[in-house]
C-alpha cells in the first residue's frame, strides 16, 4: 500500500509540474490538520513522513504555562489514523495543491516584467482581451490596445509584459501592445546584433498605430547599426512591422552630439542647422522652405516624435521666417503707447522718452512722406470697426502697423 501511495505522489507530482517535497509537505500539513480534528489530540503536533518507507507518523509535545513547547517528543499516532483522517486529508490535499500551482504560475512569471510573450486570443470586448498563454492567461487591457486593431479571435498576438500580480485566484499577468519596450523586443527577435548587445537601442519614441523612431548605436566600428535593423532588402524592420499590423518605424543612428543627434532625429527631412540652448533646454531647428512641412509631419508626429527621442523641446522654422524674423529685430522701435487727448478726443502716439505726442493726421503726413503715397483704404481699418481703436478721422491707430507706418521709429 505503501509503494502504491509513493507511485501515485510521483505520478501526481509530474502530472501537475510540482516538486515531490513540496507535495510531500502539502500532505504532511493535510494529514496534521486531519489529527488536530480528532478529540483529544494533542494542540502542538506534527506529521513526519518517510519518503522512501511512506510510513506516516504523529509527533506531540507539551506546552507549558506560557504556551511554549516543554519536554520531550513523543509519537501520538492514532491507531484507526488512516482511516480517519483520509477524508479531511484529501479536501487539505487538494487546496494545498492548488495553492502550490498557483505559487508556481507565479514564480514562473514573477520576474518577467519587461518580456515579451506569444498568446493566443481567447476572448475579447470592449474592456479587455484574453491571451492563453499556455498555463496562465494574460489579461490585456483596452488602455493597453493599439487603437483600431482587432485582431481576430483565435490568432496569435506577441505582447510585452508590464505587471504580474499575485491574487488568491493565482498570477494575473498584465501586458500591453503600446508599450515602447514592445518595439525593442521585437528588434531583439529579429536582429541578432542587438541580442548579443553589439547594437543597442538608445531611445525610443512611439504612437502606437502610426510611426515610431528609435535611435541604434553600435559597439563595434565595423558594423551599421542602422543595417542591420534594416536588415537585407529590409527583411529585418519588415517582420517587425508586420507584427505591429503596419506601424511605419524610422530607425537613425544615435549621436552624442546634440545637433547631429537632433538632425537625424528629424529625418526624413534634411535640416539646415540646429541651434541648441542649453538652459531652456530647447533646439532651434531651421530647414529649407520645401522641407518644413516635412520636418513638422503630419499633425506635428515627425517634430513631436523627434522631441520625445531627443528629450530637446524642438522649434522648427523656414529660413524665410528666420530672415523676416532677423529684419524685424534690425529695426529700431520707439517706445511709447496710444493714449486718448483729453482735448480733442483723438488718440495720439505718446513717446516713452518724452517730448511731443504725435497725432493720427501728422502719422499719415509723415507715413506719406516716407513712401512716396499715401495709405490705400484697404490698409486703413474704419472706426465702425472698433471705435476705442481710432480717432474721429477714422485712422486705425494700432501697434500693429508695418515698420514704415509706425510713428516714433528712428533709424
């Protein structure tokens, strides 16, 4: 019977994937809390078993006035023990195996946080889907999906792991679709450079569903590291894409130049020059004319994708607005403000270094002289338009004029 016992802890053991001690200690805690049920029994006892014999004993000892264990050990075995305690030690057996599974889910996934696992779709709605992993499941949550994939039920989908908690109900694994770190494992598969850490992946920016930018750097001189993410014809980034259900990737060399890092980061588009500041921590990035929308993308993702993977607050402008821009800053403006005279009702410009106000009729004289012509009626607002704003000959009085028609502008 004996032998009989052995060959089924064995066989259970290999069939639920748990060592035979910890099955041994589950049926010694079962069988301990089987004696305790049975009148009588001694309150400080314990179950010893021999594993090669599988002979099963009861050991006591006294507790004296403090509770403490006192004397020696002696054997309390019941006689009928066996008989007794086979229902209760069956019910504590099977919880206690339970609890054993569970704690070995767990420490199969505990310290994976940040891999990536292969599931199978299982069952999917609007809060989350399930992925089977084989003995766990994977719970992947609609802040973690890629907006507009659905895969289909009963396909295999690659996530990367973000949490395993423990629940009395055993592991919950928590994984994400959206995650960067998804991005530099899928290279991981795919590029054995980066496997063996010759190529390293620097940064990493992404919007999941649309593009992504990461930045290789190589140990090794003699290998490219931008190549060999492309791989041959692009077999490489491509398996990765697919992946990813189309994901466009643009992949650049890591620089620790901040202007030529922020140059790569901005490609496709060829940028000019960048002017860092360093306290503002900003980069002023000026590109031809044709290349600014390039550079800016589509509803900003080229510049805002750049910025994230440099961390530079980036600033992109034309040459044309960085020419306009340097003439507006040659011209020497007064200083002074648009105040109303009390006598007249007019607004008058009101130099702030003193002297003589100037009206609007003596700012068109003088807008005349400096041009050759006067004011078109296109250019001079009406005071319907805001009365506030303009004096009783309609003349609109605002800082806003060009440089020529601004009264108090020396040269």
């Amino acid at each position: 019977m004996n032998q009989d016992m052995m060959e089924a802890l064995q066989a259970l053991a290999a069939d639920r994937g748990i060592s035979e001690d910890a099955l041994f200690a589950a049926l010694a805690d079962a069988l301990e809390t089987a004696y305790k049920r049975i009148p009588g029994a001694h309150e400080f006892s314990w179950v010893t078993i021999d594993p090669d014999s599988m002979e099963i004993r009861v050991f006591a000892q006294d507790l004296d006035e403090e509770g403490e264990p006192d004397g020696d050990e002696f054997d309390v075995t019941p006689d009928d023990f066996g008989r007794i305690a086979a229902q209760t030690a069956r019910q504590v057996m099977t919880q206690r195996l339970r609890e054993a599974e569970r704690d070995l889910k767990y420490e199969e996934y505990a310290g994976r946080e940040g891999d990536i696992v292969t599931g199978m779709i299982q069952q999917s709605d609007a809060r989350y889907t399930l992925l089977d992993l084989g003995r766990v499941e994977a719970l992947l949550p609609q802040a973690e999906q890629v907006p507009y994939e659905r895969p289909e039920a009963n396909t295999r989908l690659k996530a990367y792991i973000v949490e395993v908690r423990k629940t009395a109900k055993g592991p919950q694994i928590v994984v994400s679709r959206t995650h960067p770190g998804l991005i530099k494992r899928l290279f991981e598969l795919e590029v054995p450079e980066i496997a063996d850490g010759v190529v390293e992946i620097r940064a990493c920016a992404r919007e999941p569903g649309h593009r992504t930018k990461i930045s290789v750097f190589s140990n090794d001189s003699n290998v490219d590291p931008v190549g060999a993410c492309v791989g041959a014809r692009g077999a490489r980034v491509r398996m990765v894409v697919n992946e990813l259900r189309g994901e466009k990737i643009d992949i650049v060399p890591y620089s620790e130049d901040p202007v030529d890092f922020v140059m790569k980061a901005l490609s496709p588009a060829k940028v000019k020059d960048v002017l860092i500041d360093e306290d503002h921590g900003t980069a002023t990035v000026i590109v031809p004319d044709y290349q600014l929308s390039l550079a800016i993308g589509k509803e900003g993702q080229n510049a805002r994708l750049a910025a994230r993977m440099t961390g530079w607050r980036i600033d992109i402008k034309s040459e044309t607005q960085v020419a306009e821009e340097a003439a507006y800053a040659d011209v020497d403006w007064a200083e002074g403000e648009w105040i109303v005279d009390e006598a007249t009702g007019e607004q008058i410009w009101q130099p702030a270094e003193g002297g003589p106000a100037v009206s609007a009729n003596q700012w068109v004289e003088a807008a005349e002289e400096s041009s050759g012509e006067s004011p078109s009626p296109g250019d001079i607002p009406r005071a319907e338009e805001d009365p506030n704003r303009f004096g009783e000959d309609g003349l609109s009085l605002t800082a806003s004029d060009s440089a020529s028609n601004r009264p108090g502008e020396t040269s």
